[in-house]
C-alpha cells in the first residue's frame, strides 16, 4: 500500500544515469553493508563469476558493527570489484532486491519526521545537482509512494514548521541569498550568529581554511580543489575578478545555489543536521556551505567554464558536506563561520 510522502517537485522524475555519469557512485566511495546484507549476498545462489566477485569484494572495518559489518574494496582503479563496464552485476544477474540497502537507495534518503514522511535526494549525486541546474523544481509536493522511512526523527512540533520556514525564506526572491541565509541563521540563534557575523575574520581565508583541510574527502573534489588552492594562495585578490566572471557567465547562479542548498537542507533534516552539538550551531555549517560553494565555483570556472564542470564541483562538493561530518568538522575546524555569508 502506498503512503502520503512529501519531496521535491523533481523527485518523480529522478533517473539514475547509470553507465553515463562521469562522478560515479560506485567508485572511490566508502559503502558499507550490513551483517544481514553481508550474509545474504554471500549465500545466495548465483553464476561463478559473481560468487567470485562477491567472495572478494568485501573488507572488515576495524570497528564492525551489525550496520556496517563490511565495506566494499575497491579495485586498483578505485572502483568497485561488482561492477562491469560501470554496471553492477548484481543488479544485473539477481534484480534490485538483492542490492545492499545503501546501493538501492542512494541518492534517496527516506526519512520520517514526527510521522510525517519526507523523502529527498542527496546533492552527492550529479544527475540531481543537473536537475537544479536545469529547472526550478526545488517545490515540496505531497504524493504517495511505495516506500518505506529509514531513518526516523521526532522534534517538536515547532521545530517542524520552523523548517518549512527555512524553505519559504531561501525561496523569497525578493532578496538575495545572502540576505535570506542571513535571516535562517538570526531565527536559529541571534545572539552567537551576531557575534560571529560582525567578528573581524576573514571570510575569504576561513573558506581556503576550510577547503584545505577537507577537500580531499573525496579523489574528484581534490582534483578539482587543488589548483583552485594554489591560485588563491598565491594571490587571494583574484577571487573577485574570478566571481565576477561567474556570475557573467552564469547570471542564474543565484537561484541555483538556492536550490542546491534548500536541497541540501531536506536531505540534511537542517537544523537538526547532528547529534553531536546544540542545533544552534548549525548555521555555522550553512554560512560555510555557501562560502565554499562560492569560492569553489569561481575558481573553477576560471579553469573550465562548462556547465559539466560547474555541476561536478558542487556535486563533489555535497559528497563532502552530505557525507562526511562536515557540520561537527567547521565547528571544529574555524571561528567566526558566519561571515562566509558575505563572500
């Protein structure tokens, strides 16, 4: 039976690009699998060449748990030892059913919050941050689905219409971006916000800050971030005349950062992005989103000035900050984060 979910306009037309995505989901990612699934793919009845794959493409964690019991080993090439010519031949030989769950779902994240089910796709993935690039379908709409929550979360009840206010506010184009995070971030905590936003820091130097302590989080990323790196180190004033060509070049830039962020906010649950600090401090983690998004995104089109190429940095981008403890790590990593709203 289906059930009434909420999602993003562009959800039921999601594809996976399967064979013809340049960032990859299968490689040089961390996947890991349950004991349950573990045990499943191991007994079930197959061909030798995919028993043969299966028997070897798992490794222990040095900490198991009952949810990551393994993970996969890449390949030399860095990707993963089931696919073929970038397909996977599980999905291939077995069907959907017996993918680990990770595998099945990705980019989706279904999540039931208060009981109400939400269901969105992680920017990570370059066939969604396509779909921000391309259309403005970053509305939430109600419909019903064959699915199921994986991830359930309980918060008060005005928490709950506090993120539906988030979402109104990056949407209201009567003012910038800027100006719209700057007033996310006063409802969520005015008084620390305050202080952090007229500190003296250097937004621009907590954005490279930031960039060259996290940016190898994944291999594409660093690629792409390395250079960028070198150039503003060497001289940070071409920053601005590398923002101005941006922004020429792409004069939609605006809404689509929007997007991207109000997306990364769904999948996020923002603010109640991580367990491990006060909520409150999650602005500082939504200021650093955009300062990096600008910085990476300038710098990179002074080297490629493709659509592809912006779409892969801001892909790669999310699997940093979709993936990683990206919020816990800028608390940690930098003072002062909110003025990276004014880069």
């Amino acid at each position: 039976m289906k059930n009434l979910w909420y999602y993003p306009q562009y959800y039921t037309n999601f594809k996976c690009k399967a064979s013809k995505c340049r960032n990859n989901c299968c490689s040089n990612w961390k996947i890991p699998v349950s004991h349950q699934e573990y045990n499943k793919l191991i007994n079930m009845e197959c061909s030798d060449d995919l028993y043969r794959r299966v028997t070897m493409a798992f490794v222990e964690p040095d900490f198991p748990t009952e949810e990551r019991y393994r993970y996969i080993s890449f390949n030399w090439l860095g990707e993963c030892p089931l696919q073929d010519q970038k397909l996977c031949t599980i999905h291939r030989d077995k069907g959907e059913d017996f993918l680990p769950r990770i595998c099945r779902l990705y980019p989706r994240s279904f999540k039931s919050i208060n009981g109400q089910n939400y269901v969105s796709c992680s920017g990570s993935c370059e066939a969604v941050i396509e779909r921000l690039l391309d259309s403005d379908q970053m509305y939430m709409v109600a419909g019903r689905l064959d699915a199921h929550p994986e991830v359930f979360i309980n918060i008060p009840e005005d928490s709950l219409k506090q993120i539906s206010l988030f979402q109104r506010l990056l949407k209201d184009r009567s003012t910038t971006l800027a100006e719209s995070l700057y007033e996310i971030c006063m409802i969520i905590n005015e008084k620390e916000f305050t202080e952090d936003y007229y500190s003296d820091a250097d937004a621009f130097q907590n954005a490279l800050t930031v960039l060259k302590r996290l940016y190898n989080s994944n291999h594409v990323l660093e690629e792409i971030a390395a250079p960028i790196i070198e150039r503003y180190t060497e001289d940070p004033s071409l920053y601005d005349s590398d923002m101005a060509e941006f922004e020429k070049d792409f004069p939609e830039w605006m809404h689509f950062f929007e997007r991207v962020i109000n997306n990364s906010m769904m999948y996020e649950c923002f603010p109640f992005v991580d367990s491990r600090f006060d909520q409150t401090l999650s602005y500082r983690g939504l200021c650093v989103s955009y300062g990096l998004m600008r910085v990476l995104c300038a710098g990179n089109h002074h080297f490629n000035k493709s659509s592809e190429s912006l779409v892969d940095a801001v892909c790669n981008l999310y699997h940093l900050i979709d993936h990683t403890s990206f919020y816990y790590n800028v608390n940690v990593l930098i003072d002062n984060a909110a003025v990276m709203i004014k880069l």
